[in-house]
C-alpha cells in the first residue's frame, strides 16, 4: 500500500503546509493585534473550507458512479488532466510566492479587522479553501488511478498530520524551515507525479473513446516485468508508469515532464533561500475592539459545515433518481416488462416485482443481441427486488423466465444518446458442447497416460527401483494435477487418487489415506518398498477405473468457466503453502502441472471469451507467462525447489504473480455462466 501513499502523502503534506501556514500567519496576526475574540471568525473559516473540501470529494466519487463505464472513464481523465493543471499551477504561484506570503495575508487581514465578522471568516474561508478543493481533487484522481482508496487516504492522512506538526512547530518558533527550498524540492516530485497522472487520465479518455490510438502501444512489458515486484509496484504507484503505454501515453508524459520542468527549473535562478518562522516579526497593528452582532455564533460554525453537506447531498440525490412509485416493473410469463418506460441514461434502479405464481429469472437485454444488461435469479412470487443497471443509448427489453415455464420477452424501448452500456452476451451449454469436448478429449489422453504412468510407478516399487519410483511418481503426479478441470467428474476416484490426510483419524498412518500422496509419504520417509506395493498397486487400479469411468460421468459443461479461477484458487492456498506435501518439496512442479491444466482450459474457451472480452485474454497470456517464468526459474534439471525453502522475495514474487493471475481471470466465470435468457 506503501507505493500508493507517496502521491498522496505528498500533495498532503505539501497542501496541508500551505493551508496551515496561512492559518498559522492569520491567528499570529490577530493574536499580536489583541483581537483573540475574533479566532472563531477565523476557525470558522477553515471548518466551512474543510466541509466543501469533503463534500466535493463526495460529489466526485457519486458521480462517476452513477456513469457508464465508457462515460467513468472519460470523466476520471477530464478530471486528472484538471488535476495536473491545478497541481501545476499551484507549483509555480509557490515558488513565486513563499516569501512574500506571510505579508500578504497579514496586511488583508489588518484590512478584515475594520470590517465585519463575515470578511474575517471569508478571508480564512478562500485562503484554505483552494488548497482544500485541489488537495481533493488531485485525492480523488489518485485512488482512482491505484484502483483502491485506502492507501491514497491513508497517506494524504500522515501528510496532513505532519503538516499541523510542522505549523504548530513554527507558530510556538520551535522550529525553522527554509520554506524556499522546501517548496522548490516538493514542487520538482510533484511535476514528476503529475506527469504519471497526465498520462493516466490520456489512457482514461483513449479508453472512453474521447481520443484516439487506444491500441497504439509504445511498448507492452507486460509478458517480462512482475506485476508484483517491488520495482514494478514503486513505478506504478508513485509515478503511474505501467508495463504497457500508447504512444499518446508516452509523448503526453515526456512532453509535460519536459517543458514543465525546464520552465519550473529556469525561474529557481536567483532565488534567495529564505528561513521561516511565522510571524516573528509582524507589525503591530492598531488594537481593534471586537465588534459586530454575537447572538448567531454559536450557530455558524454549525451553519457552514451543514450547507456544503447539503448540497453535496442534494447534488447527489439529483444524479442518482430512484424510480417513481409506476415505474415498478412486472414479472411473470403473462405480464412481463408491465410498467417499463424509457429510462434515462446512467445508473438506474429498477423494482422488479414477480406478479405470477412461479420463482422467476428475469434479464434486462438487448433484444437484438441477448446481451444482458442485469439480472435476478430466484425472484419468488409475491416478492420485489432491484435490479441496478446502467443504462445508455440503445434498445432494451425485459426478459422473465419461469421456473417450469417459457421465456417471454416484453416490448422493446428505445434509450437516446450515445451508446457504452456494458453487456455480456449470454451463453448456452450448445455454446459449450464444442469447448466441453475438446476438454474431454485432452482429459482422456491424459488418463490414458496416467494409466501407464502409474504402472510404472507400481513395478518401480515392486523391483525395489525407489529412486526412479521418486521420479516417476512426480511425474504421473504431475500428469493428474494437469487435468483439473475435471475433478469435479471424477467423483470418489479423487479422493481415492490425490486425496490428502486431513481430517482422518489417523492422519497419515489412516487406512483410507491412500493414492498420490500417501505414496509420496511413504517415499520420502524411509517405508519398505513391501510396505508400498500394495499403495502403488491400489493407485494403479484406480486410476485405471477412473479411465474406464470417466467416458460415463456427468461432465457438467459449467464446469469448465468456473475452473479456469479454481484450479490456481486451490495452488495458491495448498501448494504455495506447501500444505499438500508430503516430503517430497514438489509443490511447485504441482503448481506448474495446475497452470498447464489452466492453459488448456482457456484453450478451449478462446473462441467464447474473445468474443466477450477482446481485452481479457491478452492480459491473462501475459500473466500465465510471468507465472510460467517464475515457476521455471526454480526448476533446476529434474528438481524442484522446496517451496519452505523458497526466497522470500523469490516466495512474495510467485504468489504476487499468481495472485494477479487470479485477479485476472475472475470474470471469466461470469462472462461465461449459463443464462437461461439465451
């Protein structure tokens, strides 16, 4: 989390050291002036700046929220490109102004002290509230581009607190900051991250489809860098570099990062350095008795927090309307889609409420297509539930499907504007009859080959052979960890085959502790090869009756898509961990057999996801790849490194890569689930 706190630690501390000097330099003034009965006025000031800092953070989290995909995509990179231009010029009025800052503010408010209370708190209220704004703006565009808010708030959090430190630190003259060179230092970073966040929000608009070359790419490093180094995580991070960047990415970054720092280096010619401590030295003004009406002050620090909230909340209610009352949809297989109108474009609520007497899906589509849009399962009757969707131009209908009953599709509506809505095109099991087969074909190669392997293995044992039954055990292992997919077929050969000693009542030594791993038990702790004939014998049986009844089971073809995220979800959390071995340390070659069975699954399934998601698949082959990479660089001849004696780094790289992997390949289940509305 540390890589995406940087930024934001950064422009906190540096915008919260701008905000607390300000305030700083105002309470000295009024306190050397003995008007201390007008700090509410400033506090006041600086609660109301805070409250509109927050509520414009809000407001930019909901809307994007209430947008399409395409449409989040081209607001996040309007707003980084506003954020990079807030953070540029904020750099730059600095460095022009950190020496004369502190007279600038005392002379406005010696001018404030003469008027009324409310030019006071609008004085404190304008002096923090731009670096509020900014500092919330330049937030929200960096937890969108680490993709995760925690770290972002938790580093503008420490820069904030350290700023207040360092603000009270100079207004008790405890401490003394060359504030020149301090703003000159952050201001240089700052270009630097700014230039990652400009070629972050590009990437953001190509993708929105507001600029073009979206797949015009400088360079994709994506097949050689680990997502999960600590290298690859600092340049990500911090500086919004990525393995793969257009071109428009590329030229953005250098261009900005160019001429920006050649114009911010050019004016520090000349510039004094100068030492800080606030107000030190300020002039007297004349003493000014407290003045102006005292009955509401009470009640305006209450007033500005609550106004700003207000809006923020009524903004948001506004670009977040809930359906009325008649807009309550029907489902049933005679009235299906009753009620529907045309929405509007963006996020929508609909109230789906089962008007017939039977549980019933219902999918809102594009009738053209099928694609689906959103969905409920197991609506009862007599019940409502809703279904959120986002809605942009395009055709919609609502299909209701009945528990024992047919498909009914209602009347189609037409939505205006431009379209973007995300669907995912339904599959059938006629769409997975080709991929099923394919995979069952692969599944009986391979047990016909372990069918021989574990023969092998059994006459190594019976010969005495231990070392090659070592070998030739790993290597028939490997063989039946490749053919994952199908372990949810194979019924109680499984367990019979691959199964582990948890949960027995004598462990290891338990009768029914047999197969794989029982062998492998046996091999690496010292047994006889008499105590072992029996076990191998036993394993080659069973896996020969596993190839004779696999043709027969029921291979279910929901199975292949949830497979493709199981198998590595079952490598990362036993063979990873070593928690599967049993003394042979092969939990890596394990896990290079389960992402074999993984590519060939996606083998199969090519042709259906590339269809749904052009995107994913290019992603998941980089990531296998730098798996693959990994695992191959712990095989050394015929072994394995122990995965207990793994480097740690070389440990946190494996599980990282394997990780993302996972991340990955999560979709695919959804983007491939059998949907009754096809």
């Amino acid at each position: 989390m540390w890589d995406d706190s940087f930024p934001s630690f950064l422009i906190g501390l540096r915008e919260g050291l701008e905000a607390g000097l300000v305030v700083s330099v105002l309470v000295a003034t009024l306190v050397r002036a003995g008007a201390k009965s007008r700090l509410p006025q400033v506090w006041t000031g600086v609660l109301a700046a805070i409250a509109l800092s927050m509520s414009f953070g809000a407001v930019l989290t909901f809307t994007a929220a209430s947008l399409s995909t395409p449409a989040q995509e081209a607001f996040g990179g309007a707003l980084s490109i506003v954020a990079v231009a807030f953070v540029t010029a904020m750099v730059f009025w600095m460095r022009r102004s950190a020496r004369s800052l502190a007279g600038e503010i005392k002379e406005k408010v010696t001018e404030a002290l003469t008027m009324g209370a409310g030019v006071l708190v609008l004085t404190s209220f304008l002096a923090v509230g731009r670096e509020g704004l900014e500092t919330a703006l330049f937030l929200w565009t960096t937890a969108r581009a680490a993709n995760e808010s925690a770290g972002p708030l938790t580093g503008a959090g420490v820069g904030l607190v350290l700023a207040a430190l360092l603000c009270w630190a100079l207004y008790r003259r405890v401490l003394r900051i060359n504030l020149t060179r301090f703003f000159t230092v952050t201001g240089a970073v700052l270009i630097v991250i700014a230039a990652g966040v400009l070629g972050y929000g590009l990437r953001d608009l190509q993708e929105g489809a507001v600029l073009p070359g979206g797949t015009a790419y400088a360079f994709d490093l994506s097949g050689s860098v680990d997502a999960g180094s600590w290298y690859s995580a600092l340049l990500q991070g911090v500086l919004n570099l990525t393995p793969a960047m257009t071109w428009l990415q590329v030229v953005g970054y250098a261009g900005y990062l160019a001429v920006v720092m050649t114009l911010f280096a050019r004016g520090l010619r000349g510039v004094p350095g100068v030492r800080q401590r606030v107000a030190t030295t300020p002039p007297r003004p004349a003493r000014v008795t407290p003045h102006g009406p005292t009955r509401p002050r009470r009640l305006l620090p209450v007033a500005v927090v609550a106004v700003p909230a207000l809006l923020a909340g009524l903004f948001i209610a506004l670009a977040h309307p809930k359906p009325a009352a008649g807009e309550t949809v029907a489902v049933s297989g005679t009235d299906c889609g009753q009620g529907f109108a045309p929405p509007k474009p963006g996020r929508q609520d609909f109230r789906m409420h089962n008007t017939g007497n039977q549980t019933s899906e219902v999918y809102l589509i594009d009738p053209a297509s099928n694609a689906v849009y959103g969905e409920i399962e197991g609506l009862a009757p007599g019940t409502t539930r809703d279904l959120v969707a986002t809605v942009a131009g395009g055709t919609y209908a609502w299909r209701c499907v009945p528990a024992d009953g047919k498909a009914v599709t209602s009347k189609a509506v037409r939505v205006g504007g431009a379209a973007g809505a995300h669907a995912v095109v339904p599959v059938s099991e006629r769409d997975l009859a080709a991929p099923l087969q394919a995979y069952k074909a692969y599944v009986n190669r391979g047990l016909a080959t372990l069918v021989t392997q574990t023969r092998q293995l059994s006459d190594d044992i019976r010969a005495g052979r231990l070392g090659a039954a070592r070998t030739d055990w790993l290597t028939a292992h490997r063989t039946y960890s490749s053919l994952g997919a199908a372990y949810g077929t194979f019924e109680d050969f499984d367990q019979k085959i691959d199964g582990r000693p948890d949960g027995l009542p004598d462990g290891v030594h338990d009768k029914d502790f047999t197969g794989f791993h029982r062998i492998e038990y046996g091999l690496w702790h010292g047994e006889s090869p008499t105590g072992l004939q029996r076990m191998a014998q036993r394993l080659a049986v069973d896996a020969a009756g596993l190839r004779k009844a696999f043709p027969h089971q029921d291979f279910d073809p929901s199975d292949l898509p949830l497979r493709t995220h199981e198998i590595l979800e079952n490598t990362l959390q036993f063979e990873l961990t070593g928690d599967t071995d049993q003394g042979s340390g092969t939990g890596l070659a394990t896990a290079d057999a389960n992402l074999a069975g993984t590519r060939e699954l996606l083998t199969v399934l090519r042709p259906l996801l590339t269809s749904r998601a052009p995107k994913l698949l290019p992603t998941v082959d980089a990531d296998i790849a730098r798996l693959q990479k990994l695992l191959d660089s712990e095989h050394h001849g015929a072994g394995w490194t122990p995965v207990d004696r793994l480097d740690p780094a070389a440990k946190a790289r494996i599980d990282g890569a394997a990780g993302q992997l996972l991340e990955d390949l999560s979709p695919v289940p959804d983007l491939l689930e059998i949907r009754r509305s096809a």
